[in-house]
C-alpha cells in the first residue's frame, strides 16, 4: 500500500507540494494526472527516496520512505513516461514484464 500523508515540498518559495493525501490499495491502479508543475515528479521522487519532503510522510507498506532505508525501495518500481512498449503483448503484459525488470 501507498499512503500519503499531508506531503508538503517546498523550493525556496516555490511550493511544489501542499499536504497532498491519498493512499493505493494492494491491487489498485492510480495515476497522477495534472499539468506542468503540478508536484506530480515530486511527489514520486519522494515515493521513490529520492527527495525529502520538506513536511508530511510517504509510507511502503506502512513503512516510511527514507532515502537510506531500502526495505521500501524493494516494494516499489518506476516506469518512465518515454518507455519501449512491445507490441506483441498486450498493456498489462508490458506492464508485468517492465515491473519483473525492475
């Protein structure tokens, strides 16, 4: 499960994030939609452990994101937008093959 709690980013004065909530069941699909500048990058480098919030927490699996933990960096993947998808196999077989690379 993907739990966010009142994530909050701040650059300087650029507020990217602002105590952004929400949380992905096991067996759920979610997107983030939005435009340029929406905190959609943002919010999954934190997911990721690549960036610190500057307030709120991302948890794996009732486990916090930290960027020295690797217990949830094992839970989770990434797919970039540009991907190479095969055309032979269907969406959910390309996504099942990308996320058994990862």
């Amino acid at each position: 499960m993907l739990q966010a709690k009142k994530l909050s980013m701040r650059y300087n004065e650029k507020i990217a994030l602002k105590d952004l909530s929400f949380s992905v069941a096991p067996g759920e699909i979610f997107c983030l939609l939005g435009q340029n500048g929406a905190g959609k990058t943002t919010t999954i480098n934190i997911f990721l452990g690549l960036l610190e919030p500057s307030s709120g927490e991302a948890l794996i699996d009732e486990i916090p994101v930290d960027k020295n933990n690797n217990s949830t960096r094992n839970s989770i993947a990434y797919i970039p937008e540009i991907v190479q998808l095969y055309g032979n196999l269907t969406g959910l077989e390309n996504l099942d093959f990308l996320s058994r690379l990862a």
